[in-house]
C-alpha cells in the first residue's frame, strides 16, 4: 500500500491540487462549514415562514367572524 500512497505524495501537481481542495473547504468565505450553518439557518426561518402563514389564516378567520354583528357584540362584551 505504501508503495502507491508513496508517488502521491512526491506529484507536486497533486499536492498543489490537494492543498487547492484543502485550502478552498476550509478557509474561503464560503467555506463547507458556513454552508452547513446556513443551511440550517435556512430551514430554520422556512419553518418560521409555516408558522405565520398559520397565524396569518387564523387571524384572517377571526376578522371575518368579527363581521358578524351579533359576534362582534359577543366579543365586545
């Protein structure tokens, strides 16, 4: 096994091209891990989203209830 491993490592190009790969997953702005914490961010507020637009269609089931005279009374009592 070492001795396939062993011309790997003497290839400059694929050292350069490991240390490239290396380089870019970890140290970039965009790097994997901020794109993982974005991702959770990112269904984090798409579940957010759900919620409202539940609250949203309860709301607007309120209002339309409040249009019924008799029931705007009942709730102003």
């Amino acid at each position: 096994m070492t001795k396939k491993v062993l011309p790997w490592i003497k290839n400059k190009y694929a050292l350069t091209v490991l240390f490239f790969f290396f380089w870019i997953l970890t140290f970039e702005s965009t790097n994997v891990f901020r794109l993982f914490e974005y991702r959770q961010t990112i269904e984090q507020y798409e579940d957010e989203i759900e919620l409202y637009k539940a609250k949203i269609v309860t709301t607007k089931n309120d209002i339309e209830e409040l249009k019924d005279p008799v029931l705007l009374e009942k709730f102003a009592r």
